[in-house]
C-alpha cells in the first residue's frame, strides 16, 4: 500500500477522484485495493515558543528582555495550539494520530507527500512524516500543477524520490527558521521597549514601510507653479497640439515668453512622416500577482479575496497551481495545451496552438507554470458572481494568448521641427482588424493623426502655460504589488547613472546586488499584507492603501529603537533562502546570517555606539526615571511620553518621547528631574519647517523650551 498525505482535505478528495478503483471513506482517510489517502490541516505542527529554550521556565508568561536575543541551538516543533490558548488543538491532535497510525502500519512501504507544490507544501508533510514515522519506509513526491483528475492520474505514475525536492525543503525550513526568529525576537523587544504590541516581520514591517512613506510624501508635499510653453493652432483644419519639454520656475515667466516667441519667429515645418501596419500583441499570461493586479483594479478586489477564491478555482480543478511568479508556460505542457484548446474551443472561442516562445520558455520559469485554465470547464451558473469575475479574466487572458484571429493596427508617427530649437512626435495607432481585443481588455482607443506632409510648414502659436507640481499617488493594489515585486527599480535608475558617469563598478555591483529581488513572494504577500491590515497598520478602501496611526506609530518606534527592517535587508534575507535552494547556502549558513542582523540589532538598542543622529534610547516601557517634580511620584516611560504615574489622577506632568519632530532620549528626561534642565539638543523642527535647538527646563511644573 502506499500512503499519500495531502495538505488539505480538499486535495485528498481530488486526489481520490484520480485513482482508478473504489475508495472507501474511513475516519481520517480514505482506502482502496494499492492507496490510502490521509491529509493534514495545512500546518499541524508549528515552532516552539521562546520559553520553550529556556534552562530554567519563566514562572509567568509574561515577555522578558531577559531570554532576548533567542537563538536555539537546534529548531523543535510541537503539535499546533488552539488559537489564544495553550493547549493543542483537539482536531489536530485527532488527525495526527490517524497519520500517526497509518504511516506505521505494516502494509504500508511507501508514504507520498502530497503538500502544495511550494515549498511551504514541502515541508509541511515532511514535518508529519518526520513525526510519526517509526521505521524506515519508502518516501514519495507527487506534485501537482493542478487538481484535475486527469493530472492526478497522470502524477501517480511520475512520482519521484523525495530526495529529489531536498533542496525545496531546505529553502522551506530556512524561510521557517528565519521568519521565526526576526518575528518573535524583534516583536518581543519592541513591544517591551515601547510597550505597544509591535508585530515585526522581516516582510510586514518593509511594506507597512512603504506605505507609510508615501503618504508622508504625500502629506508634506507642497504644490510648486511652474510654466512651459504650448501651441494649439489648427493646420488643415486640425488643431495640433505641442508642448514644449523646458520647465520654467514661477518667477521665471520673462524667459518662459522669449522661448515662445522664439518659437514661433522660428516656424514648425513636417520633418518626419511614417505609417506601418503592425501585430499588436495580448499580454502575456497571469502569474498570481498581475492577475492580483487585473482583479484589483477592475473589479477592486483585495489580495486576500481574490487569492482566496483563485484557490478555490484551483481546488475544484478550474485552474492551474495559483502561487506563480512566471508569465511563461514550461515547454514540456505543450500537449497539455492542446487539450485546454480543443474544451475552449467548444466554448465558441476562436483559438488555436501556437508554438511561440512568447508563450513557452522555460528559462523563464522558476518552479511553477503562469495561471491558465484546466480542461475542466465550469458551469457559469454554479459560480458566484466574484468566481465569475476571476475565472472569466484567466480564461480571457488565455484565449487572448491564443486567439487564432490577430490585432492588427496601422500605426502612424509624425515628428514636427521648430528649426533646430526642438522635435516634437505625434503617435496615433487606428485597429484595422481587432483580433483579440475582442475577448480580452485592451483600452488603447483609436488615435488618428492629421494629415500631413513631409516638409510641410505647420501653423504655431505658442505661449507661456501656468501648471503646477503634483503630489505622488497612494499605493494602490496594482502599484503596491509592483513596487513588491520590484521594489530597487529606482536603485537601477540610480545604478544606471552611476555607469554612465563612469562609477561602473559601483553600479554593476549594486545591480548584482539587487537583480531579480523582490520583498516577499507570489505565495507570502498576500497573507501578510492581510496580516497588516489586521493589525491596524494600514487601511485599504476600494484598491487605495494608506497608513494607520498604529502604522506610523510601529514604523517611528522601530526607527527610535534602531530597528531598520528596511527593503534592503528583506531582500538579502530573500536572496540568501534562494541560495539555499541552489545549494549555493546551507540552512545553518542562512540561520547564521539572520542571527548576525538581530544580534546586531540587540547590540546597537539606541546605545552610544550609534551616529549621533540615531543614538535615541527611549528606555523600556514602565522603566523608573525619576520623581516627578510636581507631585513626588515616580516618572516613567510610557508609550508615547515620559509621564508620571499619577498623571489622570490629579497630576498632568509629562514629556513627549517625539517633540517638534525630534526623540527625546532617556538619559535627558533624568537630567531635567534631577537638575531642572536638560542639555542644549539639537534637531527640532519648527512648524514652518526650519531646524532649531534649545533645551528643556522646568517651569511650573512643566518642561518647556529654553533658547538661551
């Protein structure tokens, strides 16, 4: 017999519609005449909480600095807890005891894992298997591109060794290890040093990041007025519009209507005429998150929701495996393709095979194949209307993709010279045979230039324009998910420029550095851009992200407490687990490096080793830092200023740990309670905006600024 354990229940009961042969339904599992099929709940087993390294327990459950940092000598794993209590969850006790039994039974030689085909399905299973395997037995891999029966099937027959997917399991423990240890280390010492519950990520805090620096962009942007030079006079009886490239400053009008009427002494005259017919292509198939893209933006659905149901598609066998990062299909699907075709085909869908490497390319493939649809077709009127909405956008992308009808335009382009000052370029495309615009979106409209001839003389008649600077957006699904995906666009902007001014090896070292990352993955984001909006760091309404005051208030704590979390350690974090999977990197090696970051973390804490610019200790929430000079009581630091304890109950006295802009550290609040001042710190910022330093002293009670 062989034993297959499948992630979820929902994949063993697709696994089962796949095997040839009755099945009989037992508690916990399924049997046959050669196959016994089992699942997990996804995670049964999780990581062992802090206090569980400890020599000597803590007598209560309270968080302590004293067991920080935890580095464990070996990772131990327990059966997952019920959540918010301590105690092992009764259906995950249940069910692993029926893995339990099953995987020793003896006529059982082979035990198949059947986790999601990820790494995180991996190791999942592996952790079971690990667990309750008592004797040695034969192990198997089945991986799935999709949930059909016919893959199943299929699948069965191509099992291989466990071994050879290793190097996925190291990556997937390594992830493991990892997030284990920046989450439960920096959560625990920024939420006692600040006494806020601070969830720190090595992914979460990068882009709560993000968002939260954008709309301070936003926030403190000041519109500037600026002018250009434009000409709108008609030619033929066609107004054709040009719009000088030079910005003039708002009190630089004079130079703004020089230009103009230079321009105009000048003349324009046609210096470039061209017409083409051209094959406009579709885009190229989803991966999760330009499908993410598409169904946020039309439809304003949220990651989390259209994740959710892309994975019940792809669990009642309508699509293929969702966690994708590649537009491209693996060259070895080519047959399989044609199957699709030929059911699509019956839809009434114009579409056949085409061998292109627009298409197929497995260079371009990392471990699983873009979205597409199954052979198995739905009944429209057993979807929801949100189901509806994403099957139809992976169908139409897909039929798109092999539309046997093409899209052909004629695309134009007039250039118009105002002598030897500047060219300007007119572009218009007219569709001639829509092809595949037909099925899928494409919102270029018709654009249809004047016309005009070659050398022939245009009328302008420019003049200075008023416009003014505009603020940057807010992150939207589309472009937050963009931004993740390739968050050093702007760093090789920047590395470009150092090429070209002759820096190379500073620039080809940092594109080295950079190429190809991203912050989180295809299969994480979504889950902890939830687990952010859970946690009231940031809002999204309709597809439009924006900060929270928990968000600034968890980003401006991390930064006082020296916690940089920025985009660039994530990525090399990610970088170092994909070296794990080439074998390039052990799990120890990647553990190692993390450990290298939080220890140094620990080490810096906002002490004197820091720049002077970040040597901010604010202390730790509920520390003792003197009397309070109204009342006698103690003072002490609070979660967002140094406060006496009998402030609310007759005593007001305080000092803000942020004032004008600037962290106050703790070592100055002593001095103003011991002495009455504290020293002369530099760094605030007015509300005009400009810098200025003075010290705190007391006066009736209260801190104030003192300038002298």
């Amino acid at each position: 017999m062989k034993l297959i354990i499948a992630e979820k229940p929902s994949l063993a009961r697709n696994i089962v519609a796949g095997i040839d042969g009755e099945m009989k339904k037992e508690s916990g599992y399924f049997i046959g005449k050669d196959y016994i099929v089992s699942w997990a709940f996804g995670h049964l087993f999780s990581l062992v909480d802090i206090e569980s390294y400890s020599e000597k327990p803590a007598e209560s459950r309270g968080w302590t600095l004293d067991n920080l940092p935890c580095f464990p000598k070996e990772f131990k794993f327990e059966l997952k807890k019920a959540d918010g209590k301590h105690d092992v969850d009764s259906g995950v006790l249940r069910q692993y005891k029926v893995l339990e039994k099953l995987c020793n039974r003896p006529d059982v030689d082979a035990i198949v894992n059947a986790g999601d085909a990820d790494r995180e399905g991996e190791i999942i299973v592996r952790l079971c298997v690990m667990n309750a395997l008592k004797t040695k037995k034969t192990l198997l891999r089945l991986w799935l591109p999709d949930q059909t029966p016919e893959t199943v099937a299929r699948a069965l027959t191509e099992m291989k060794d466990e071994v050879d997917y290793d190097s996925l399991a190291n990556e997937g423990f390594a992830r493991t290890f990892i997030d284990w240890l920046y989450g439960v280390n920096l959560t625990r010492y920024a939420t006692i040093r600040s006494g806020k519950l601070l969830r720190v990520g090595r992914v979460i805090v990068p882009i709560v990041r993000a968002i939260y620096e954008r709309d301070l962009e936003i926030r403190n942007f000041k519109p500037e007025t600026y002018y250009v030079i434009h000409s709108d006079k008609k030619t033929k009886g066609e107004k054709i519009e040009l719009t000088g490239k030079t910005k003039f400053a708002k009190d630089d009008l004079a130079s703004a209507e020089a230009l103009a009427k230079l321009y105009n002494d000048t003349g324009a005259y046609v210096s470039h005429v061209e017409s083409k017919k051209d094959t406009i292509l579709p885009g190229k198939l989803y991966s999760l998150s330009t499908l993410q893209n598409v169904l946020g933006k039309k439809y304003k659905m949220s990651m989390a929701e259209s994740l959710k149901i892309i994975q019940k598609l792809y669990e009642e066998g309508y699509l293929t495996y969702p966690r994708t990062n590649s537009e491209y299909l693996a060259t070895a699907e080519k047959d399989k393709m044609r199957k699709i075709l030929a059911g699509v085909g019956k839809l009434g869908y114009p579409v056949r095979f085409k061998d292109s490497k627009f298409i197929f390319d497995d260079s371009k493939i990392e471990s699983h194949s873009a979205l597409t649809p199954t052979y198995k077709i739905p009944q429209v009127d057993k979807l929801s209307e949100k189901e509806k909405q994403v099957y139809s956008t992976v169908l139409r992308r897909f039929v798109a993709v092999f539309c046997a009808e093409e899209c052909l335009a004629e695309k134009s382009e007039i250039r118009i010279k105002v002598g030897e000052l500047e060219e300007f370029s007119l572009k218009g495309t007219v569709i001639i045979t829509p092809g595949w615009t037909k099925y899928d979106d494409y919102n270029t409209k018709d654009k249809v230039l004047p016309k005009l001839e070659l050398g022939e003389s245009v009328n302008i008649d420019f003049a200075p324009v008023e416009k003014q600077t505009t603020p940057p957006k807010h992150y939207t699904i589309e472009t937050l998910n963009k931004y993740l995906k390739n968050p050093f666009k702007d760093d090789k902007a920047k590395a470009k420029e150092l090429a070209e001014s002759g820096e190379v090896d500073d620039a080809e070292e940092y594109r080295a550095i950079f190429e190809g990352l991203e912050l989180g993955t295809e299969a994480t984001r979504t889950g902890i851009i939830d687990n952010a909006k859970r946690s009231g760091y940031i809002d999204l309404k309709k597809d439009v992200y924006t900060i929270l005051p928990d968000g600034e208030y968890l980003i401006e704590s991390l930064e006082n407490l020296s916690i940089t979390m920025d985009k660039y350690k994530t990525s090399e974090l990610g970088r170092a687990l994909k070296r794990v999977y080439r074998g390039e990197m052990t799990v120890d090696d990647s553990v190692k490096l993390c450990e290298s970051e939080i220890s140094e973390i620990f080490k810096r804490g906002g002490v004197d080793s820091l720049p002077k610019s970040r040597a901010v200790d604010t202390g730790e929430y509920g520390e003792i830092l003197g009397k309070c000079p109204v009342c006698g009581k103690n003072v002490v630091r609070g979660k967002q200023s140094y406060g006496c304890m009998g402030y609310g109950n007759g005593c007001e006295f305080r000092v803000g740990i942020n004032i004008c802009k600037k962290t106050i550290p703790k070592t100055e609040v002593m001095r103003l309670l011991s002495s009455g001042a504290t020293t002369k710190m530099r760094g605030f910022i007015s509300k005009a905006g400009k810098s200025f330093e003075a010290r705190l002293v007391l006066r009736d009670g209260a801190a104030v600024f003192d300038f002298n």
